[in-house]
C-alpha cells in the first residue's frame, strides 16, 4: 500500500465487523409492511374482486409507465437536482411519436429513436440552464414545463391525437410472458440499469457525493457542474422512454397526461428515498410506488367507479406523509435548498433584532 | 464613569474563562479590549450582550443605575448597543430596511409607511458615522467599511436614551486595509457625538490609532488596563502575550530569486493574489512542513482556498511540476496536491454517504472492476486506513454523522492520503477536535512529512505550528510579513507575538501614526 503510513498508528479502538450496523429498522421496510396491509385490507373487504391475478396484472401493467417516469425523477434528484419537467417531457413525446405516424412514413422504432435523443437535447437545454445560468433546478425544469406544454398545444391543436400504429408496436406495449407485461419487463431492465450506475460504480458515488455536499464534491476534484447536467439529460431521456412506452400501450395522446403522471412518480421517489438505503434509491422507489398503486387500486374497487377523487387524496396524503418522515429523518433534501431554507429561516432571528444579541450560532472564537 | 463592571467570573465547567474581571469605560471615550484568542474577549462581549450568565457576585451598572447582567433586555434598555463582526446585514435589503430591520417604521394615514421621514432619519444617522448615500441603495453595493458604518449606524439609530455605549466587535476584522481608515474615522465620530466605544481588536496599530484607553485581558483576568498614551506596540505585545518573546527576524519577505533557485521545492508559489492575499511567494521542499499564521483578515484564511481551486487565484502555482489553472479543484487533485479542508462540514463531509464512500469519494476508481466498484477490496483498504488512524466507527459502513469531529477528521486525512500525494495542504486540521485525536493527526503529519510529502499547514493553533512546522510563515495584510524558522526561538509564543506585532500596509501605518509613541513600521 501506501509508504506514507507504513508503520501502522495505534487504534485507540479496534473496528468492529460490519454487519449490525445499523439496527434493522421498522421505518426502512415501511413501504413493504404498507402494502402487506393494503393487500390484507382490501383482500378482507373485497375478497373475490381484489386479491385476484387480474388485480395485479392492471396494477403492474397500469403502473409500468409511471413507475419508469419515477425513476427518471429519481437521477437528478440523487444530486439535489429537481426535475418536474419530465410529466411534460412523456406526453411531448407521446403527441411527437402519433404526429409523426400520421405525417410521415418513417417506421416507428426510428420515430422512437428521433424522440428520445430529441427529449435528451430537451434536457441538456434545462441542464444549461441549471448549471450554466445558476436557476434553481425547481424553478427551471418548471418553466421549461410550461414551454413544452406550449409545443404539445402547437402540434395537437389541443386536439386529441390518435396516431396509426402497427400490431407489432401495439403487443410491443400489450403482450405479456408467462403472464407478465412486456411494459414490467421494460421498467425492470431500465430500473436494474439505473441501480447499476448508482450504487455500483464511481459515477453513482459521485452523485450522490453532488447530492450530499456540492461545495465538498467540486472540492473533492468531482466534476460537479457536469454530473447535474448528465442527471437531467438522463432523466429527460427517460422520461422520453416512459412516453414511448405509454404509446406503445395507449397509443393516442390526449391533452393533460404529463401533469397527471407526475404526481404519482414524485410521491413514489419521496417515498421511497425512506426506505432500504435512506436516500433515493431504485428499488426503493419501485416499492413504494407499487405499495401506493394497491392502496389507490383498492380503493376504487372498494369505492367504485365514480370514486375519482379518491386516488389524488391518497396520493397527496401519501406524499406528504412520506416526506415528513423522510425529512425528518434528514433522509432526503439533506443537501442544498431545503439547508439553504434552514439557514434562511435560522438566520432571521439575530437580523430581526440586530442590536439585541450575537447570533447563537456565531463560533465562540477569541 | 459610565460603565463599570466588577467582579465579573464566568466558568464553562471546569474551565474559567473570566476570573474577577474589572472594567469601566467613559462617555466620549474609545476603550480598547484586547488579548490573545482564548484571553476572554468574547466571553466578556457575550456576557455584557445578555448572551451567557456571570457567576454571581459580578455587579454591572451604567451611569450610575446597576443592570443586571446576563439579560439581553437589560442591556439594552442601559443603553449598551452592539455591532458584530458579521454586522448581520441583508445585503438585497436598502440601507433604510436594514437600518429599521426588526424595528417599526413612523407610519401615516392607513397604516401606509411615512418613506420620507424614514429615509430623512435613516440619512441622518448615517451622516453622523459619516456616510453619505442613498438610504435606497442596497446594502449589498457598499464598500465594506460602509457597510460597517451602516451596522453602526443602526445601533445609534436605536435610541431612547441621548448617550449610547457602542461596543464594536472586530469591526475591522473583514476590511480591506485601505477601508480601515474610513472606519477609523467613523469611530472617531462616534467619540466626538460623546457615545462611548467599547472596541475589541487584534489590530494592536488601529488600537494604538484609535483608542484613549486599553484593558488586556490574559487568561481570563485584566492584565493591563492603561491609557492609551506611553504605550508602544512592543510593550502592547508583551502585555497580551505574558513576555518579551518577540523571536529575532529572520529575514522578513523571502527574494522571489531564492524561490525560483531552490531545486528541491515541490510546491512553488509566485505573487499569488486572491481572496485576502495581495501578493505571496513561497516554496515547500519534499519532506518539509510549512507553517503558515496570521490574525484573520491577514491572507491566512484565503491561502488553502486559493491552493486547492476552492478560491480563484492569480499568480502562479507549480505543484510537482505542472502548473495548477485557477478555481479548478479537479486539475489539482489530478496535479498530485491532495487537500484537508478547512470548516469540515461544509467543505469536506458528504453526510448522507458511509465511512467508506467519504473516503474513496476522491478516486474511487482504484477498486472497479467491469465498471463496478468491488465491495470486498474497497472495504478492505478503508479497514485498513481505520486501523492506521485510529478512527473510532461503527464499521466502514457506519453513517458519517454517528462519527465525532475529530474521527471525522481522520477520514478526510484519509481521504487526501489515499491519493498517494506529492503535496499536502492542511488547513486547521485540528480545529474543534479532541486532543487524542488531535495528537494522532500530528503524528500522520509528521510522518508523512518523513515520507517526503511536501507539507503546507496552514492553522490558527499556535502550539501546534510551532509543534509540527519547519518554518512558519507569518502573513499581514496580505502578504509574507515574517518567516520563523526552525530553533529554539519558534514557540507558541513567538508565533502569538508575531502577528499581533506585524502592522502591514500604509493604511495601518497611518492609523498608528496618529498615536504618539508607536512605531511607524514593525
């Protein structure tokens, strides 16, 4: 190893095994314990139409989309980086792709193709502006929402949009294996990608290192601009994926989807960042964002159909609640803005009455 | 007599940091307090400002009415005003919301505020400390020394009472040397109005300047209290410090010529400027470590944000060779100068990341295999610099907050060790940490210093330059003021002395000119 340090310093106290380190926590499987309950609840209460194979095929089925629009939130958001423009990225491409089988002749997979690598260029724009003109990530991918919205009213003339699609890409969206979708087969492979990069390798150190200190990071020699800027091309390109996939299994596009979409995939990365690592993280995410889908899922049935309102209920209460836990925790926003409203808030107490006393939390120097 | 404080004790468990300290300051006065770090200084100030309690037996009064002490309300309806180093200014906000801040405005018709009549007495105040501009403007357009000025502005503005005791805290710890004088001359007013000043300072030329009484505090007792006429900075010097220990010079500023002339130097810095610097030439040979003091506001803070790309720089920086671009961490790291940060918080610990990943977070590289990194062999090696360390966790897996200051510390040694480098800049690395540990850090240094790292150390912690370091470079104003080298003159004191001793620059020249019996140029 290193010369530096050769003869070895005395430990003043030998390092144990890893392995208890932390106590297994009740609060780090919540997500899991949640839906054993949904499924006991509902099962108990409806138990013909809930615990059926068909209950699960719609959920896992319905679900795929969102859960990948998820995960598209959740690369930025490992860097503190907030991305609310991928709704409106999905349903871009969605209006795109059945614009361009109506228009053109091109085959669908280069239509695909063309509308990913467009929404990544989307992103790299957002990141431009993030990075380069230093607008609040919040601020920015939501103005750059509005933006892209506007395009969608251009293409659609807020009309509905059906385009012509071949059988092909309609089972490419539809067919299941052994009764299993497709579109989960898809959300799997994308999601075990993505925990590749962020837990396996250096580049996912180094987010989650951007994440948790920027300042220390850049110090650290860690390209920190860059890596923001790659998380919202990232996330915009897979947003992108989630609006081919949606084609694929809806097909036309109709005026509002984005917006609608987002929603769930933000409750389901605050959700998730409680769980398993503590801190964003795919599988995580995943969990909980199928957890919630049984609960709404139980709660139509248990409803019916002119129930409608009950899904944003649960999905508002979801959110807040996963999120006071995990900010309680310190799990997520550990990083800038919510520190920089922390210290916003704190710092008004000595401003507020300048003459009165020290800032407590001046260092007692001198 | 104005303000009088007797018998005032105060004790942090079983350490006393003021013991039966008498202080008394006039209207029309400028009463210096000053004293090494740790001397009391800030435990006086925060005592008088109501925010820590005296043992009982400590009597206060101001003109001739006792107030009890300890009680921010109290102090305030005495009529004591404070102006802190941080000033605990919105810069977006104008002069005139800054001056009413937590105040309320003189309002009109409907509750709508009266803006001229603000703004009349905003500027009347502000004329008063002897600054004239629009009360509209954002504070965050002033120079520093108005800025200051504006914070004192504030304090008087907060009246009720005619005369005001304005106790000013390293007011001009954050200014420019040229901003000084300003400031000076706004303090002077301040005397002529007949308020009386309390100012604390390490700048013993500004004190001698300024002040018509000084009282030192040394080790939590008044060691000194005299007029301010009679005294020289020398003797000044030997009253804070406890003795003549003025180390003989050796050869103040170094020639750029010996610089460029040295082989051996790993490190070669040419009139580097930024942050605080203005201009500075050193080099650090293989294997040697390299102190670097000076009181804040002298350079010494800005000098390892400059190194290591977290400040932009000018000037040239040639490390092992190539030649480091301004404000790029990453080229400096690549270049071989591995780094401590200063203020660890903020500048070094990734607090949602393990042990494990704060420390390989600069190369993770080493352990990947098929693009991942390989657990096992990472976990190895971090095992391995735990033991070496003596950090005291959990696991290499442990959350980095469960760990304590100073074995956080020791993983970011770690950190900069791990990268095998060639140059090594420590700032404050022992800043707020335990003495085990802070003994064990020593001993890393020292022996990578052995192990021919070229080794910069920049530190508050006079014990530990004159500890650890082979000459200690003593910046004023900016620049290289005084090089101690290695012997039997470099102690803790020699260090102290020194700083306090360097006036640097014109503008501290002029303030102590105006004082008879100091010396024009130390």
């Amino acid at each position: 190893m290193n010369a530096v340090t050769a003869p070895p310093l005395r430990p003043t106290r030998a390092s144990r095994r890893p392995g208890h380190l932390r106590p297994p926590s009740i609060s780090r499987f919540s997500a899991v314990y949640l839906w054993v309950v949904f499924l006991a609840l509902f099962g108990a209460l409806q138990f013909r139409l809930f615990l059926t194979v068909s209950t699960f095929q719609v959920v896992f089925s319905q679900g795929a989309v969102t859960a990948v629009l998820a995960l598209a939130f959740l690369m930025p958001l490992t860097t503190d980086t907030y991305d609310l423009s991928i709704g409106e990225v999905m349903s871009l491409t969605i209006v795109v792709i059945n614009w361009l089988t109506l228009h053109t002749s091109l085959p669908i997979g280069v239509i695909a193709v063309m509308a990913v690598a467009g929404c990544a260029l989307i992103g790299a724009v957002s990141g431009f502006v993030v990075v380069k003109l230093r607008v609040n990530s919040l601020i920015a991918t939501l103005g750059m929402s509005e933006v892209l919205s506007a395009f969608q009213l251009y293409i659609s003339q807020n009309h509905q949009v059906a385009g012509r699609f071949s059988s092909l890409f309609v089972t490419v969206g539809n067919g299941t294996v052994f009764g299993v979708p497709y579109l989960d087969l898809y959300m799997i492979v994308i999601a075990g990608a993505l925990w590749f990069v962020l837990e396996q390798t250096p580049l996912g150190r180094r987010m989650f290192a951007v994440g948790g200190n920027r300042e220390a990071a850049r110090l650290a020699g860690i390209p920190a601009d860059r890596i923001v800027w790659g998380s919202l091309v990232t996330s915009a390109a897979i947003a992108s994926l989630a609006g081919v996939m949606y084609t694929a299994q809806v097909g036309a596009y109709t005026a509002d989807i984005g917006q609608g979409y987002l929603f769930p995939a933000l409750a389901a990365v605050f959700f998730g960042a409680s769980q398993l690592s503590q801190r964003p993280n795919v599988w995580g995410t995943l969990i909980a964002f199928f957890a919630l889908a049984f609960g709404v899922q139980g709660l139509t049935l248990q409803f019916g159909a002119g129930t409608f309102w009950a899904s944003p209920l649960f999905q508002g209460v979801a959110l807040i609640s996963a999120v006071g836990i995990a900010s309680s925790r310190g799990a997520i926003g550990a990083g800038g803005d919510s520190r920089a409203i922390r210290r916003l808030l704190r710092s008004r107490g000595p401003e507020a009455q300048p003459a009165a006393g020290p800032d407590p939390g001046a260092s007692p120097q001198a | 007599m104005t303000l009088q404080l007797r018998h005032v004790t105060k004790s942090f468990g079983e350490q006393t940091a003021l013991r039966d300290v008498d202080l008394t300051v006039d209207y029309g006065e400028v009463h210096a307090l000053v004293g090494q770090n740790g001397s009391g200084k800030s435990t006086l100030i925060k005592l008088l400002s109501g925010y820590h309690q005296p043992a009982p037996g400590a009597e206060a009064e101001l003109d001739g009415r006792s107030f009890q002490l300890g009680s921010t309300h109290a102090a305030r309806a005495a009529g004591l005003r404070f102006v802190h180093q941080d000033l605990a200014l919105v810069l977006q906000l104008s002069i005139l919301d800054n001056m009413m801040l937590g105040r309320s405005y003189p309002l009109g018709l409907g509750g709508r505020i009266r803006w001229r009549e603000a703004a009349d007495r905003a500027s009347g105040y502000l004329r008063r400390v002897g600054v004239d501009a629009d009360v509209r403007s954002p504070v965050g357009s002033l120079s520093m020394s108005e800025r200051a000025a504006v914070a004192i502005a504030r304090a008087l503005s907060d009246t009720g009472h005619g005369r005001l005791l304005i106790v000013l805290d390293e007011p001009t710890a954050a200014l420019p040397a040229g901003d000084v004088d300003r400031l000076l001359e706004s303090i002077g007013r301040l005397r002529a109005d007949g308020h009386g000043v309390l100012l604390v300072s390490h700048h013993l030329g500004e004190v001698l300047g300024i002040a018509d009484r000084i009282t030192v505090l040394r080790d939590g007792r008044v060691a000194a209290s005299l007029p301010c006429a009679g005294v020289d900075q020398r003797r000044l010097t030997e009253l804070i410090v406890g003795h003549s220990a003025l180390a003989p010079d050796t050869g103040a500023r170094q020639p750029a010529a010996r610089v460029d002339a040295d082989e051996h130097a790993v490190l070669r810095v040419r009139r580097l400027a930024g942050g605080r610097v203005r201009e500075l030439d050193f080099a650090v040979r293989a294997g040697e470590i390299v102190g670097v003091a000076g009181i804040t506001g002298s350079g010494r803070e800005s000098l390892a944000p400059l190194l290591t790309g977290g400040l932009p720089h000018c000037g040239e920086i040639e490390a092992a060779r190539s030649v480091l671009a301004p404000g790029r961490p990453r080229g400096v790291v690549a270049a071989g100068v591995a780094a401590v940060p200063g203020e660890r918080a903020r500048l070094g610990v990734f607090p949602n990341l393990g042990v494990r990943a704060n420390m390989t977070i600069s190369q993770p590289e080493r352990h990947r295999r098929w693009g991942r990194i390989v657990r096992g062999a990472e976990r190895d090696e971090v095992e391995m610099w735990i033991g070496r360390l003596g950090i005291v966790t959990q696991g290499p897996d442990a959350p980095m907050p469960t760990l304590s200051g100073g074995n956080q510390q020791k993983v970011l040694v770690a950190r900069a060790l791990r990268t095998r480098p060639k140059v090594l800049v420590l700032d404050d690395p022992t800043q707020g940490i335990d003495v085990g540990a802070r003994a064990q850090i020593h001993e890393v240094i020292e022996r990578c210093a052995a192990d021919g790292i070229a080794i910069l150390l920049v530190s508050t912690d006079s014990d530990e330059l004159a500890r650890l370091s082979d000459r200690v470079l003593i910046l004023a104003g900016g620049r290289l003021a005084r090089t101690l080298e290695r012997g039997p003159g470099l102690t803790a004191k020699s260090i102290d002395a020194s700083q306090l001793d360097l006036t640097a620059g014109p503008a501290f020249a002029a303030a102590a000119a105006r004082s008879e019996g100091t010396e024009g140029e130390a």
